[in-house]
C-alpha cells in the first residue's frame, strides 16, 4: 500500500496531543477488540478467560484515552463516538494491532510484541508534563505488567515447545515483525509531544524494548528476524485491509440502530 | 488442550490475615501457570489477594464409605461444643 499517495484522516483538524492520543487509544481498542475474537474459541477455558481479560483491560484503557482525546478535539466527541462512529482512515492505531489473530501461536506473538510496546510507552508516560496522561499511564501499566507477563509466557512455552509448536510462533514472528518498526519511527507527532516533554522520545524506548524482547526470544529459542524499512502507517491512518473488517464487527450494532444503548 | 493437563485445586486467601480457603480447580500445564489460571478464572472480582494451587492428585482423601466409622461417633457428644459455658459480661470478643 502506497502511504504517500493516500490523503491522511478527514475530518476535524486535530491537534498533535489529541492525535497522540488517539493513537494509544485506538491501539489498545483494536487490540482489544481483536482478543475479544478469541472468546468462546481459545484452546482452554482458562486461556478463554484469560484473553478476555486482557481485552477487557485493554478496552478500559482506551476508554480513558479516546474520552480525553475527544475533549482535546473539542468537537463534542465522546469515547463511544470515536470508537464506534469513526472510519478506518480516522483510526490512528499502530498497524500490527489490527493485523489478524491466526491461531493461537500467533495472536501471542502480536501480544507480546505490543505489550513490551506499550510497557516502555507507558513507563516513559509515568514522568509525563501532561499530568491527566501520566495517571492513565499509571493505571495502565499494572495491567499491561501481567499481560507482558502473560505473552511472554506463553511465547517460552511455544517457542520451546513442540516442533509445530516451535515452527508457528516462529513463522508468525517472521511475517509480524515487519509492523514493527512502525512502532519506533518517531513523526512530527511523535516530536512535538517529546519535545513539549508530554511523552517519551520513540528513539529512547526502542533500546529497551527491543532488550526486553530479546531476552524472551532468547529464552523460546526463537530467532529475531532482520530489520525491516517502516513501510506501514496506521498511526497516520492508512491501514492494512484488516481494520475495515475490525472496525464492521465492532461498529456494527451503532452503525445499524444509531444511538442505541444497552 | 486442557485435557491433556492436570487438575489442580486453588485456594484463594481473600484479605491479608485471613485463611486461604478452597475456591475450585481449573486445568494447567504446570503450577506456575496454574497460578496465572487462577488470576484469571477466580479473581476477577476482587476476590483475593494471595493464591495457592495444588495438584488435584496429591490431596489424600477420605473415603465416603468410611464415614460412618469417622463421622457418626461425634455425632452423640454434644458436650464437645463450648456452648455449655455462660459467659462473663465483661468477656468482649469471643
């Protein structure tokens, strides 16, 4: 998909700091909305559980990033129209959130490389000059601790497993680690907030992300795949196919009875 | 894939200076993830603040069969029970 040829979110003009914003907010909430796929399917009532869990926290997060972010927009916008009446182009979540479950191997994969993720975002956050940000962080740092612990478990007993075992965490390793990058590569976003001292720079979390990945891939015996050019672009809002699909499972009851309420 | 794991008890001790009281069992490959298991299943609402887990299999059991022989002889002693006693006025918490 070609980024630079596409327009970037229509729409109300949105400053950096709500963009932000947006952007860990959609993240965890097509996280979250993707785990929740796995209710009723997992391989074992507890892992059912469990990954419902981790959806529901990651949905709570969002809840208080997207609600914040609407009153930075300042268009009346609350958490339930951003996440359930805005498009894909709208969304501004990292790609790999959004990218498919596959089978259970894989949907811990894109859980721990976004964890380790959110882990080091959500440390940085902790010290931020944005004080209402920093609370959220901090709440949403505990959860985000037992779902790296979570991940990362389960990518040791894979990666270390059986040989299937082995070959699909593996394969799913390869084919994601492409998205990412995007994680790091800091934009003009990304700049204006670390030098307004609201969030970390990209450049300072990448180290240590990728020091704490390391040592789990090292503990599977899984091998880190090479660097790949950023190439993919949700945090500017153009996705992968998936989201579309995501976001017509997720918006479908208020797109359909507009304003309908539980 | 739970059937291939063991079966382990979990006890959940729900505020610091209280008992770890039984809760249920659930399915794990081993006790470090029957420990998350648990996290997850038994204390979503709150429920604790410290967790054990114990192989179903190494719980030694009495027998029902036995319990005439174990039970029933209790039954008759009713002295047993501390109700016999009055208790002084000045006696706060007991």
């Amino acid at each position: 998909m070609s980024a630079a040829s596409r327009s970037i979110t229509p729409g109300p003009v949105q400053s950096a700091h709500c963009r932000y914003l947006l952007r860990l907010g959609d993240t965890s909430l097509v996280l979250g909305q993707r785990l929740a796929e796995w209710v009723g399917h997992s391989p074992a009532l507890e892992e059912d559980l469990g990954l419902a869990n981790l959806s529901l926290d990651l949905i709570g997060q969002a809840r208080l990033l997207l609600s914040y972010a609407g009153e930075l927009e300042g268009q009346g916008r609350d958490e339930d129209a951003l996440a359930f009446l805005r498009d894909a182009p709208a969304f501004l979540n990292m790609t790999l959130a959004e990218q498919p479950n596959g089978d259970f191997g894989r949907t811990i994969v894109r859980q721990c490389l976004l964890d380790a993720w959110q882990l080091e975002v959500y440390a940085g956050l902790a010290d931020s000059s944005d004080r209402r940000l920093a609370s959220i962080a901090a709440k949403a740092i505990k959860e985000t601790r037992y779902h790296f612990r979570f991940s990362s478990g389960w990518l040791v007993r894979l990666g270390d497993g059986t040989e299937e075992s082995h070959r699909r965490v593996q394969e799913a390793l390869n084919e994601l680690w492409r998205f990412t990058t995007e994680l790091f590569a800091a934009d003009e976003v990304d700049d204006a907030l670390a030098a307004a001292g609201v969030a970390p720079g990209l450049a300072e979390l990448q180290p240590r992300w990728s020091a704490r990945i390391d040592e789990v891939l090292q503990e599977a015996t899984l091998v880190r795949p090479a660097p790949v050019p950023y190439q993919w672009h949700g945090k500017r809002g153009v996705h992968t196919e998936y989201l579309g699909h995501v976001l017509a499972e997720m918006q479908h009851l208020q797109r359909t009875y507009p304003g309908a309420q539980w | 894939m739970s059937n291939d794991w063991p079966l382990y008890e979990v006890f959940i001790r729900s505020r610091s200076g209280l008992e770890h009281k039984h809760v249920g069992s659930l399915h794990a490959a081993d006790a470090a993830m029957a420990v998350e298991h648990a996290r997850d299943v038994y204390t979503r609402r709150q429920e604790g603040v410290s967790i054990w887990v114990m192989r179903s299999s190494d719980i030694v059991a009495s027998d029902p069969t036995d319990a005439d022989a174990l039970f029933e002889p209790a039954r008759d002693k009713v002295y047993r029970h501390p109700t016999f006693y009055a208790i002084p006025d000045e006696v706060k918490n007991l």
